[in-house]
C-alpha cells in the first residue's frame, strides 16, 4: 500500500515540475526592465495549465500528508529508539537511590 502511494507522489512531482516549467513566465527577473504598466494591469484569467498545476499540486500536498499519516501509524506500532535503549539498559547494575 505504502509502495502504491509513494509512486503516485512520484508521478505528481514529475507531473507538477513539468507542468511548472511549461507556463509562460511572467516575471522580469526579480523586477529588473519591468516597466510600471504591468504593475497597475488587472488580473490575468488562469489558463488551463495553472489551473492544471493547481490540481496537480493539491494533489501532491494531499497524497504526501497520507504518506506521513500512514508512517506515523508504523511508528506507534513499533518501539521508539529511546525505549529500546531504556530495555538493554536494565540489564546493567543500577546506582542506588541516595534519599
């Protein structure tokens, strides 16, 4: 299952850094040429590939957040690192309590 879903993550990235590197590029690099009339200009409608690229990108974000969801779930069901430490250590001789 976990195999399954990383794949599709994998796909949704490529898709997404394609999909990006597709769009017209808008900026004037960091606003260097850029006269002051594109400031003041209205919004441009979203065409299909940035609305593409929105879907894409949710869709990311979504199967990555089931990704950390399901690999938390493994985590509860196994012992944490510092209680596997704690169980090898009650095999050594214990320093009495000084009260």
């Amino acid at each position: 299952m976990e195999t399954i879903i990383i794949t599709i993550n994998i796909i949704l990235a490529f898709i997404l850094v394609v999909s990006v590197l597709l769009q017209r590029s808008e900026g004037g690099a960091l606003g260097l040429g850029v006269s002051q009339d594109n400031f003041t200009s209205s919004r441009s409608v979203g065409t299909f590939l940035t609305k593409f690229t929105a879907i894409i990108a949710t869709l990311f974000i979504i199967n990555s957040l089931i990704l950390v969801a399901l690999s938390r779930i493994e985590i509860r069901e196994t012992q944490s690192v510092l209680e596997k430490q704690e169980e090898q250590d009650t095999n050594l001789p214990q320093i009495p309590n000084s009260n």
